[in-house]
C-alpha cells in the first residue's frame, strides 16, 4: 500500500524561525538566569534651541553617571553596583537584577554647545539640557 502525505510548506517554519536565537540558561550555581547587558530607556525631544534628553536610571548613584558631548554626539554611560544581601544557608532562587555598565549613545542632527549643556538627576530620571550651536550665517564673496 503506498502511504500518501499532503506538503505543508509551514511544517517546520516555526522551528526554522527559533533557530539561532538566545536561549534562556539558569546559573548553575545560584539557579537563577544568567544576568546580561541591560539598557535604559531614554526619551529625546528638540525645539529650535534645543534638545532635551530623558534618561531612566533607577539605582544608580548620580556620582556613577557620565555624560560625555562630542560636536553632535552624546553618550551616557552608567555604573550600577549590586551588593549582595544573600545570607548563609539562602539560596538566589531568582535575580532578575543587573548590575554592571549600562552605555547608551546617539547622534543628533546639530552640534551641541557642550559650554552651556545642563545636567540633572533627581528619583532616579537623568534630565539633559543640550543646547544646540549657533550656526554662522553663511557668507557671500564677490567674484572679480
């Protein structure tokens, strides 16, 4: 008897797609995920003078931010410090915090006057006051 099977060209699509992805691995030792590379989120807003720069770092000590300007870029950088408070006999069953160096950069449409740029944090909300640079006005020469 021949067996006959209908082609399904989704059969195995989903398996194709997964394939290469990062897999989620306790740590062996503390059973808990293994912590990676986090980000913070940031909002970045313009008007005609300015941009203005909201950064989420929760934890974070303001003396462990550094912001540096250079012409249009931008880059903020973090350092988070994780104190254990684990005592003796307990085991991590779940430790969803990261800690280590959080770096974001970007690149804006004009340069920044790094003279008068502002930098605030307050509960945990890095605020950048980026004022743009004056660009001179571009000069004519006469052609003799």
């Amino acid at each position: 008897m021949v067996n006959i099977t209908r082609f399904n060209p989704l059969e195995g699509a989903f398996e194709n797609m997964l394939r290469g992805a990062p897999v989620w691995l306790p740590n062996p030792e503390t059973r808990a995920p293994a912590s990676g590379p986090a980000q913070f989120h940031m909002d970045v807003t313009e008007n005609d003078k300015e941009y203005q720069v909201l950064a989420e770092l929760p934890g974070v000590k303001k003396e462990e931010i550094s912001v540096t300007i250079n012409g249009n870029e931008v880059a903020v950088s973090a350092e988070v410090k994780h104190e254990k408070d684990v005592e003796n006999g307990q085991i991590v069953l779940r430790a969803e915090r990261y800690y280590g160096k959080l770096e974001r950069a970007f690149t804006l449409h004009q340069e920044v006057d790094e003279a008068t740029a502002q930098a605030k944090y307050n509960d945990g909300v890095l605020e950048l006051t980026l004022p743009k640079k004056t660009v001179a006005a571009a000069k004519r020469l006469a052609v003799n």
